[in-house]
C-alpha cells in the first residue's frame, strides 16, 4: 500500500469526508483514497492510501477487499467515504462493469456521490502537463484497433474518444499537431506498428513503458474535478463486446438461435441500466 498524508482521522481531517477512485479499465487495478484541500490547479486533494494490482480479467478478487482494506489502513469506514470517482472506459469490459457496479453499490450504501472519469483522458493527465506538444492517448481495443484520443493545450480535447484501427492510423494522425506524444497500452501492445509510423513522421514520439498507466495521485486529481450527483455511471464502451460480435456462434453452442441470444443479452443490458 502506498500511504501518504495520512492522520489518525482522515475522515474527519476532510472538508466533506473522503475521496475514493478507481480505475479498473485496463490491466492494472488501482484504488486510490484521498481527500479534498482546496488547494492548487488540480482542484485540490491529498493522497491519502493507494493500491495497485496486475491482475486482468480478475478486478473481482481485489476490489472489494481491497478498498475495505485501504479504509482499515486509514482507520475509516465506508460511511466516511462521500465522493465516489470510477473510470468510465473505454477499456476491459469486465473490469469496467465489475468496477462500476462496486462503486454504484458502494454509493447506494453510504449515500456518496458518483462521477465518472474517462480513461483516455486520465492516461493523457499527467503526460499533457509535461510534454512540450500534444498528446495521445492509445488503449488496447482488440486486435487491429485502439481506442483513442488527442489532447492539446491545458488537456484540451482534440478530438471524441473513438475506436480507430491500425490501417486507418495514418489518416486519424495527419490532421493533429506535431510534436505528439504517444503513449498508453494500446501503444505497448502495438509498438512495431506505431515506431514504423514515428520511423516515417518525425513529429511522432512513442513514451516509453512508464507512461502505459496513470499514477495513483493522477487519478485522484481528476477525481477532485470530476462532476459529482446521485448516478448511475454510464459506461463508455465505443464498440459492441465480443460476446456480441460471436453471438451466432454462442447460440448455436448453446442450443439457442441467434434471436432468443439476442433478447437474453437485451434483458441483461437493460438489468444492468
């Protein structure tokens, strides 16, 4: 556990309780536990505790036990908590349901307030503060594509979140500013595609590896800023699921035909809402 700022009552210590974050939208879990200063650009707030885990398609084993765990580092209660920041997506499907559904019961339990925070502009924070140029941000979508988005000036967005594939790449690139950062996990796990377009367009400079995911405080920061209110959390998706794409396949495997799959999975999405 990192732990930092901490004090014998960090609820009370707090103006309005505790912040908790988390970001269960790519492979590395993070939960984060702050509280609000008032202070400073990035509206204000103090790292209190922070864990991370490696852990893909397994966020369920950890989430749980591991904000009750931080509480208990910190001598709080889940009531104590009063502002509840999850990351939205684009990313794993699994780990942003399994996240938003926590914080979303978390909330209904203890009355905190919600707000969602997009993961591609959380990879692009901190790299947008320092980078001398643009920045953007690449998370891994599947194969042959990225969910991606640009960043200028102060975090300004340059464009939507959206779903772009490698071969389109040149054409998503040419209308952004040079120099522009790359950086994120869809980068990592496309490299050779994306060093043979920085080999031919000096303006495209890769980040290396320390910049695939965001810093504990990064995520608090955007936490401290984010629009809090009762919910629920909409998940930011961008493309249909797997599961959805291979439905034909899935039903025949299970007896059914592909309309009553479909109206199964409707029935499930709308139990979700």
């Amino acid at each position: 556990m990192t732990c930092a700022g901490c004090s014998n009552n960090p609820a009370n210590a707090a103006d309005g309780g505790l912040i908790l974050a988390v970001n269960g939208a790519d492979e590395r879990l993070q939960i984060a536990v702050g509280r609000a200063t008032g202070e400073g650009q990035s509206g204000g707030v103090s790292l209190l505790a922070a864990e991370e885990w490696t852990v893909p398609r397994q966020a369920a084993r950890f989430l749980a036990p591991g904000i009750e765990w931080l509480l208990a580092g910190l001598g709080a209660k889940p009531a104590d908590v009063r502002r509840i920041a999850c990351v939205t997506g684009p990313g794993s499907f699994t780990g942003l349901r399994m996240s938003l559904a926590l914080a979303e019961g978390l909330a209904a339990g203890t009355g905190a307030q919600l707000a969602g925070i997009g993961h591609l502009e959380l990879l692009a924070h901190e790299a947008g503060q320092l980078a001398p140029g643009a920045v953007l941000a690449l998370v891994w979508s599947r194969r042959g594509q990225v969910y991606a988005q640009a960043f200028g000036d102060g975090g300004k967005a340059l464009t939507e979140p959206c779903v772009v594939q490698l071969a389109g790449m040149v054409a998503f690139l040419k209308p952004l500013p040079r120099p522009l950062f790359l950086l994120g996990g869809g980068l990592r796990r496309n490299l050779p595609a994306f060093e043979a377009l920085a080999g031919e367009d000096a303006g495209l400079r890769p980040l290396p590896s320390l910049w695939d995911a965001p810093r504990p405080q990064a995520l608090l920061e955007l936490a401290a800023c984010a629009e809090y209110g009762p919910g629920p959390l909409i998940p930011a998706y961008l493309r249909a699921s797997d599961a959805e794409d291979n439905i034909p396949s899935i039903a025949a495997g299970r007896g059914l035909s592909e309309t009553e799959a479909r109206d199964i999975l409707a029935r499930g999405s709308l139990m979700l809402r």
